[in-house]
C-alpha cells in the first residue's frame, strides 16, 4: 500500500505506528514501512524526524537518515544518520 501526500488512513500501518511524509508504503508481507519526503513518525512514545525512514514493524528497527531528530520526552536527538 502506498500513501501519498498524507497521513496513511487506519489500518494502513499497524496498530501503535503513526507516519506522515510526502511518501510512505507499508510491506504487509514483509512488515516494512518506507516514508521519504518530510517524514514525521510517531512510536510507542518516540517522534522521529527524517528526510527518509525505514521501519521493521515485527523487530521494532527504525533506520532513519538526513536530518535526523529522535525526541523522547524532555530528551532529543539530531544527527544525520541514525540506526
């Protein structure tokens, strides 16, 4: 499934994962989800920011690059690449 230009509707993505970016598509095979353009994503109660995001739902990995910002409460991250 592809999602353009927009949050990915409800059960898109699985339950407790939220991604929005100028593009995302979501693997229900593989459990991967790829966002690139803008991406903001939301997890457990992590936001991430990044040019390019790549998520393994069934492991918990995210493999974020270009810009990279992890905020966990008062706590933030910024890099250009994080894995």
């Amino acid at each position: 499934m592809v999602c353009a230009w927009a949050v990915c509707p409800a059960g898109a993505v699985p339950k407790g994962y939220l991604v929005n970016a100028d593009k995302v598509s979501y693997d229900h095979k593989t459990g991967i989800i790829e966002a690139s353009g803008h991406v903001e994503a939301f997890y457990k109660n992590i936001r991430m920011q990044a040019d390019r995001a790549r998520a393994n739902t069934q492991s918990g990995d995210f493999d974020l690059k270009g810009k990279v910002t992890l905020m966990l409460e008062e706590y933030s991250l910024t890099g250009d690449l994080v894995f």
